[in-house]
C-alpha cells in the first residue's frame, strides 16, 4: 500500500478553532509509538459558527482517510475479482467495513 502513516487516526477539538488530528497507534515505519498532532484543522474566526462546523467537518474527513481508503481498496478488489468467487459474507464485510468509514467521515451513525 502506500507508505502514509498506519490508521486508525482520530481527533479532538483542541482550541475554540482548531482540531488536532493524531495517530494513537504511531508509526512504526519511523519509529514512533504514538504520533500526536499530525495536522491541524482550523475553523474561521471571520465565520464563527459556520467556520467552527467546517473545521470540525475537515477533520473527522482527514480523519476517517486511513478507513476510507481501506473500505475503497477492499471494493476495488471485490469488483475486479471474479463474481463467481465473491461470497455474500464478503460482499457484506466490505460493505460494513465502507459504511463505518463513510459514517466516521462524516459523523453520521
């Protein structure tokens, strides 16, 4: 796969603006066993509600991207795959796998 920083990656609001994005389970590719504050994700300050809900919203996405391109990666073969050889118990685990990234994306259960 591609050579990003192992999920799962979570956030918390850590400013009246601002979300921290980290990686509780690290790096092990360079040797970190926690990864704290990998980005940032800033509200608006000109558009205080409206900017605080963007902000908010761009992080659970940056969030949700390991998830995202697991459940995508898991479709994708799927797809590619045989349809004589895919079994109803793989459909619905990358189906489940994909709405559990699509939900953590976007905050909705």
């Amino acid at each position: 796969m591609s050579a990003h920083t192992p999920g799962p990656w979570t956030f918390k609001k850590s400013g009246s603006q601002e979300w921290q994005i980290d990686a509780p389970n690290g790096d092990p590719t360079i040797g970190y066993s926690t990864w704290e504050c990998m980005a940032i994700c800033y509200g608006s300050d000109d558009f205080r509600e409206h900017g605080k809900s963007v902000g908010e919203a761009n992080a659970r996405l940056i969030a949700a991207a390991p998830d995202l391109l697991a459940a995508l990666v898991a479709m994708n073969a799927l797809a590619k795959g045989p349809s004589a050889g895919v079994t109803q118990a793989q459909k619905r685990e990358a189906i489940a796998a994909a709405e559990s990234a699509i939900a953590k994306a976007t905050g909705v259960v």
